[in-house]
C-alpha cells in the first residue's frame, strides 16, 4: 500500500492488493480494490487476470470465468491462465476447457516482431 501512495492510478498494483486482500478473506477490501483496478485498467489483461483469481479466492467460479474470458480476449497469454495454480479447479469445468480452447484457437497477437 506503501507504493499505492506514489503511484495511486496503477491499476495492476490495486489489482494484487485486491487479491491479497481476498487471500486473507476480507471480501470488501478485496472488492473495493478491484473496482478501482478495473476503472482504472480498462481492458488490461494483467487486470483482468488479477480479478479473475480475486474472484476464485472469494469462492465465485462464474464471475473468475468471465474475467478469464475478458483476459484472453484482451491478450492474457493462455499458458499463464492454462497454468495458473488458482484456477485448478476449474479444470474440467466445460466452461472453463471452452475458454481455454477458443484461447488456443484465437491467441492473442504476438508483442514481438520478427
């Protein structure tokens, strides 16, 4: 929160107070910190990411499964969604397999340029 001072509009540091938040169960701060780092972060996909495993540590499958399609759309590397430890048990979830296949066939635009 110290670094929140500085810097009070980044969006992606209000995101990871919002999932430590939600780690210690303390849903309304959790909330209140996504809120802000989804007006702030509009379509950012580190944001989005964040929010989803804000939304699974508060137990809330469908709303994390909303911000994973949101992230994938906006560019969220699938492998890091695929492979993030917190959405483990969405594995199976036919949803969940759907996001990730329409994510394989879709990927987002490589950064890099050849």
């Amino acid at each position: 929160e110290e670094e929140l001072r500085t810097n009070p509009r980044n969006s992606v540091l209000l995101a990871r107070l919002a999932r430590y938040y939600a780690g210690l169960g303390d849903r309304a701060a959790a909330d209140a910190y996504m809120q802000r780092a989804l007006a702030l972060g509009r379509g950012d996909p580190d944001v989005l990411s964040e929010s989803a495993s804000v939304k699974m540590q508060l137990g809330d499958h469908e709303g994390a499964m909303n911000f994973i399609a949101q992230a994938l759309e906006a560019g969220a590397p699938l492998a890091e969604v695929r492979d993030a430890p917190e959405f483990d048990a969405l594995h199976g979830n036919p949803r969940y397999e759907r996001l990730l296949q329409q994510g394989a066939a879709h990927p987002a635009p490589s950064l890099c340029k050849e």
